[in-house]
C-alpha cells in the first residue's frame, strides 16, 4: 500500500522538527514523490548524509510502502 504525502512529512518533521518540508506527487500514483527538506540540522554534514537523515525518518518505508523519493536538501541559509 503506497504512502500518502501527509505521512511523509510527519515522518520527517517527528525526526527533524525544525525542518521546512515540501512534498511533491511526482506521477499523481502514490508512489513517487519528491522532498525538499531544508533543516538546520544539516549545517555541516554532506549531502549524502544529509539524505541518510530523511531516509532514517523514514523508518524503513524506503522501497517498500514508499517507491521512489526524489530529495532536495539543503540547510538553511
């Protein structure tokens, strides 16, 4: 069963309270998404890491209820 958006930003923001969250349905399926997370818990770290961060927020849905997520990250400016 696919992830609505609303459960996707909930996740993340549980994780990283501070973050601003923009969530696109990329195919209109609930299956492909994009993120665009700006937190300042990313000040300092790669973007891999940055993108580890969302992923670990994500409990472990990532290929399994959520297909395919698209991420922008960034801290902020």
């Amino acid at each position: 069963m696919p992830m609505n958006a609303g459960d996707i930003e909930r996740l993340i923001r549980e994780s990283l309270p501070d973050a601003k969250v923009r969530i696109e349905d990329l195919r209109g399926d609930g299956d492909h998404y994009a993120a665009h997370v700006v937190s300042a818990s990313f000040k300092g770290k790669t973007r891999v890491q940055q993108h580890q961060m969302v992923y670990q927020a994500l409990k472990g849905r990532m290929g399994g209820e959520l297909h395919a997520l698209a991420l922008q990250t960034s801290a902020p400016d």
